[in-house]
C-alpha cells in the first residue's frame, strides 16, 4: 500500500435549502469528522472540506414557496447549517459557500477548459417548458398522473405513492408543480459530458483496481458500467446558478451535479490563498500524487462521486482522483424513511435548541447505529437507553468512581503504584493494545465497531474498581488501594484519548479533570500517561441521566408531525350528486360585513352575527361557537352568506335571516370563508 503524505477529506455539501438533520450526520458528517480528528490525533497532515451546494433547483422551488429570492434562501441556510456544525464539533478546516465569487470564476473556468479542449459534445433536446412562466423545467419540478398507480401527484422523476422511477416523458398531462400549469415540449440544446467515452477507463480504474470499496460502492459503479454509461448534460435552463461561460448560452447555467464537486477545489483554494504559510497551496491538496483524497457521501450520491466526479477530473487532466469513497447507507427515523418534505426528521439546529449540552450524546449514539452496511434506525427510546445504560452507567460512572475517590484519599493527587497482582497484569493486558485494535478499525472506516473498543475500555474499568473494592480495602490495607487507584487513573487518561475522535467535547472536559492539555494518540494503551504525584482537577459528570419526559416531548413532536403529514393526505369528501345551474341560480349568495360577532347566551353552540349586508343589517345565527374562542376577533371581517335561506326561530325567540358560508379542514377545524379584499357588502356571488 502506498504511503501518503497528507489526506484530503471531502463530505458531501448539503443543499442550503432547508437545515441539516441527523440523516446527513450518521451517513457522512459524523464519520467524515472521526476520521479527520483520528487523523490529527496521529500527527498526520489532513485537510477537512466542506460547504453548503447553493445552487439548483430545490433551492428556487423554496424561494418560490416563501416568496423571496433564491440568495436570501441560501443566505439564512448557509448560516443555520454551518452554525449547526460548528456547535455539534465538525472540524472542518473550511466550510464555505458555491455562490462565492471564487467558487463562480473556478467553476466557469473548469467547464471552459474542456469546453475549449472539446471534451463536451452539443446536442438538441425537447423539454418541457411552461409557456406563462417563460420558462424549462427539472424532472422535479414537473407533476401529472403516474401512469402505474394513477397518482395524480407525482413527480417527473419519481411516483412517491407506488416508488416507481419516471421520466416526465412518462407522466399524463404534466403540470408545472409550483404553478399549476400546463406545460409543453420546446427544443433546447444544451453541452453534454461524453460518459460513455471514459467506460473502459472506470471499469479498469474501479473495477480492477479499487476491489477494496465497501460492497454498496463497488456493486452500484459495477450495476451503472454494467447498463453502460450515457453522455450527461451539464447544462441546464435555469435562471438561478452559475452562467454558461458561452457565447450563445444565455439563460443557461451549469448544472449543479456539475458545479457542486468543483466545489470541494474551490473551497479549498479559498482557504489556501487565505493562509498559505498553514495549509501551503491548493494544488499540492489537488494534483500531488502524495495527496490521498477520500470523499465521504450517503449511497445516493455513490455515482456523482465514483463516476461523474472522477471523469470530469480525467477529462481535465492534472488532478488526483479518490483513493476511497466510504459511503453509508440510510438512517430511517422511528421506522419510516426520512424525508425532509415532509419533515419526518430530527433537525440538527432544533436537537441544539431542545437538547443543550448533549452533542456527543447524539453523536454517541449516530456512530453506534452507523449505517455501514445497511439501512438503520434512530429511535428516542435508544437513545435514552444508550446514554442512560452506556454513557452514564458505564463510561461516566467508573469516571466518576476513579476520580472521586483519588479526591477522597488522596486530595486529587495521583498515588504511587505499588506491587501488581495477576489482576492488575491481566486487568493492564485487556487494554494494552487498544490503540493497534482501533487503527485497524478505524483504518478500515469502521467506526462503530471501533467506537466499541473505546467503550470497552470503559467497561474494563467499571469492571476492575468494582472487583477491588477500593473503599473496603482501603480499612486493611491501604497500600494496595494506592496501586487499584492508579490503574483506575491510567485507564481514565486512556479513555480521554480513544473517546477523541467520536466525543470530542465530553473527551475535553475529562482532560481538563485530569490536567492533561492534549490527547496524545501515541500513548494510547500505555499505563504512564499520568505520572505519580501529578494534581488532578476537581470531578464533575461528563453525563447525565435523560429523563422520560424529555424523550416523550420528542415523541410527541414526531407524532405530532405524523398525524399532520396523515391529515394532509386525507382525501376531500367525494363530490355530491350533480345539479344543475338552475338549482345553483336559486341560491342568493353575497358579501356581507360583519358588525357584531357574540356567544349566545345559555346556547353554547351558537354566535350571533350583525352583518351588513349593503341593503340593512341582519343577524344570522351560526353553530359554530366552539371553533371561536374569541367572536369577536370575527368583527370587520367580510363573509359570505346565503341571503334567501326562510327565516329560522330559536326557543329564545332568536331568529335567524341566512346562513353563514365555512369550510371544514381535514383536521375538522373550520373556517369561515372570507373574501380576500375589500368588496361592497351586498355584492352578489355568481
């Protein structure tokens, strides 16, 4: 195996329309940053790469949706998901943006060598255009009825109702989804990466020489070479991105597959023409052949960076390729896929806001259900379980243990190690090669298992204080107690470094208890680190238990986010039998101002409406009190009411001149329908 000499690690740049959740945590940003901080733990030159992908279409159709522009969009996410990983302990060394200046001119630059070096071909398409909108639209953002299960939502490139994949060719009458209008095919031409000519250059490169990929990888590049490779645009019609550096291409910009991995080089050149002297020049992190460069991605982006990413970096020439690409399955929440349309997900800035202090909790607990080789599951119950069974019980209590009883006997200073018994050798054997065993791990990308190497120290520990008995053998013979203490201590110091790379924050504030300024990778498993005599600081809980009642708030919120998603699926209540326009001609239905709105008195159910109705005031009485807390927050607002209704009498001699119009939500919350703006009362409804 060649030896390297510096790694580059790239992770997957996160849309910035909408924030971060744990999904992106477990499959790319939690073991993108174990590696990273392993890799610095051992000395070695790393460079951690990062941003948010500004650009594409999810990004307008948000825009569109909040009625703003797609940079205020991108603006108030970039902070939300760079924020996020700041506070939850990313350690990138540069996260940045691709509407940066500098991102703009390399990528324009990029697509403009090998547009002049002629590596794209041009070819004319028909796509769906929206006539009203002036506008070409993505598969994405096209909707019509499914042709296999009848959806009449479904997406241009998939059926969420039955899974099937689509093209929008295959939908029946299109529509655009955001406007509702019919669409139609016009011509457009557009530049095109030739896959298909760097076929035999992958199958070689991935096939025969990279065998060691992780299974999902290698099978889904072998699955794509396999089916054959297809020349892919790299433009797109769009309004929002980076232009076309071409002339004749206006109103085009480069598609986002293609200028967000171009992303990676520039956000690195950011930060090297910002700090020279510390990360030294861009290229040697690019176009060295000593650079090892890794890219960390969820499977579904297994193609853009194994495939796609690699032949436009070969049909540049000049660059390095990766040297491994570990990707992750899905994480499911609660059971059922995450979706962040539906927003069926945790939320990485709302855990932050909800559950202060506990980032290495939750990052305890992603690594634990890493999903490396198959989908996996988060639920609130175990992560309850494994911060209350695993964090507290074992790694914080003996912690705990060790130091408070140095505190008690020995004022916080560490004693001197006497005689070991064959306990203590066996006890010292069980840890000695920690640090061989999860090297071979973590060099392995296998995070959780070497997670469970550090936590196994842990139990070592609990399990070794808890057969000495220090504080009964301390009353006979307080000499050995010294030596049990010791060996509790040294396991303690060994803890703060092998828990580093996965709890990086819990990981310093036992450092500081013991009073070591840093963890040192190399002492790993040695019974020195620290010395007799050395002061110790004062013991504090590196965690807490996690109450019911926090994880059934979590609960609730989910469920709550369930039974909204279930009412929005919910069906309107079928279509009444047909009538004709003379039935309708009957009914007077107007515009009225409501003047005076009040409860009933001893008629619960009832409100007493004064409405204007342009020609005098009538009252109508509605059953609709219990929808209105307030009446009178109704005064002022303009309703619609049938005005020819026969008058109705009440017991209390209230009558009744009308019927107030309302709608009935799925939730059977109601409201009452209103007109938009202002209108003459008595205006006629026809």
């Amino acid at each position: 195996m060649k030896k390297f000499k510096r790694t580059l690690i790239t992770s997957a740049l996160p849309y910035a329309n909408g924030p971060v959740h744990i999904g992106h945590m477990a499959g790319v940003y939690i073991p993108a940053d174990i590696y990273a901080r392993y890799l610095r733990l051992k000395g070695e030159d790393v460079l951690f790469v990062g941003g948010s992908d500004e650009h594409g279409v999810p990004v307008t159709i948000r825009a569109r949706k909040e009625g703003c522009t797609p940079q205020d969009v991108v603006d108030r996410y970039h902070t939300i998901i760079k924020k996020s990983f700041e506070d939850f302990g990313i350690s990138f060394d540069v996260y940045s943006r691709t509407t940066s200046a500098i991102h703009h001119k390399f990528a324009a630059d990029f697509f403009r060598k090998l547009y002049d070096d002629g590596k794209f071909i041009q070819m004319e398409s028909e796509q769906y255009y929206d006539e009203q909108e002036g506008e070409f639209l993505t598969d994405r953002n096209i909707r019509g009825t499914c042709p296999y299960c009848g959806n009449t939502e479904s997406y241009g490139d998939q059926c969420e109702k039955c899974g099937r994949d689509l093209s929008p060719e295959e939908l029946i009458n299109p529509y655009n989804a955001a406007t509702g209008n019919p669409l139609v095919k016009k011509a457009t031409k557009h530049w095109y990466l030739p896959l298909d000519e760097y076929q035999s250059w992958l199958e070689k490169w991935i096939l025969e020489e990279h065998k060691e990929w992780r299974a999902n990888v290698y099978g889904q590049c072998k699955s794509w070479l396999d089916s054959g490779l297809h020349p892919r645009a790299v433009t797109r019609d769009l309004k929002w991105g980076i232009p076309v550096p071409v002339e004749g291409a206006e109103g085009k910009v480069l598609y986002v597959w293609f200028d967000a991995p171009i992303g990676y080089i520039s956000n690195t050149k950011e930060l090297c023409d910002a700090q020279p002297e510390k990360y030294g020049q861009w290229q040697q992190w690019w176009q060295d052949e000593d650079t090892r460069m890794l890219h960390f991605i969820g499977k579904d982006n297994i193609v853009f960076h194994c495939i796609v990413f690699p032949s436009m970096l070969k049909a540049h020439g000049g660059y390095i390729l990766p040297d491994n690409v570990p990707s992750n399955e899905f994480l499911n929440l609660e059971g059922d896929k995450i979706s962040t349309s539906q927003n069926w997900a945790v939320w990485l800035n709302e855990y932050l806001e909800e559950l202060p202090g506990k980032q290495d909790v939750l990052r305890y607990v992603l690594t634990a259900n890493a999903p490396e080789t198959k989908d996996n599951d988060f639920t609130w119950k175990d992560y309850q379980a494994r911060n209350n069974n695993e964090l507290v019980a074992v790694y914080g209590n003996f912690v705990n243990r060790a130091m408070q009883l140095t505190k008690k006997y020995y004022d916080g200073i560490v004693p001197k190690c006497g005689e070991l018994t064959e306990y203590d050798r066996q006890t010292i054997a069980e840890f000695r090669d920690v640090k061989e065993r999860m090297e071979a791990l973590l060099d392995q990308f296998k995070f959780r298992d070497a997670q469970k190497e550090a936590m196994n120290l842990a139990r070592i520990g609990n399990k070794y204080i808890a057969d000495s008995e220090p504080w009964k053998v301390i009353k006979t013979d307080p000499e050995r107690v010294k030596t049990i203490i010791f060996i509790s201590l040294q396991l303690t110091a060994n803890l703060s470094i092998a828990f580093e790379p996965f709890l990086p924050m819990s990981s310093a504030r036992l450092r500081e208890m013991i009073n070591i300024p840093s963890a040192i990778w190399t002492e790993l498993g040695s019974m020195d680190i620290l010395p007799e005599g050395k002061q110790l600081g004062e013991p504090v809980l590196l965690f807490e238990k996690i109450e019911d009642s926090v994880i059934q708030a979590q609960i609730d919120k989910l469920e709550a986010t369930k039974k909204a998603r279930e009412m929005a699926k919910a069906k309107a209540a079928p279509v009444k039998p047909l009538c004709t326009f003379d039935d309708f001609e009957k009914l007077d239905i107007r515009v009225g101002t409501v003047l005076e709105c009040e409860k009933v008195p001893k008629m619960n159910k009832l409100l007493r409406f004064l409405i204007d109705d342009g020609l005098e005031k009538r009252t109508i009485v509605s059953g609709i009190a219990k929808y209105y807390a307030d009446p009178s927050a109704l005064i002022g607002k303009q309703v619609l009411f049938i005005a020819n209704f026969a008058p109705k009498e009440f017991k209390n001699g209230l009558v009744s001149n009308g019927m107030i119009l309302s709608a009935v939500d799925a939730d059977e919350s109601l409201v009452l329908t209103t007109v938009e703006r202002g209108v003459k009362p008595g205006s006629q409804v026809g």
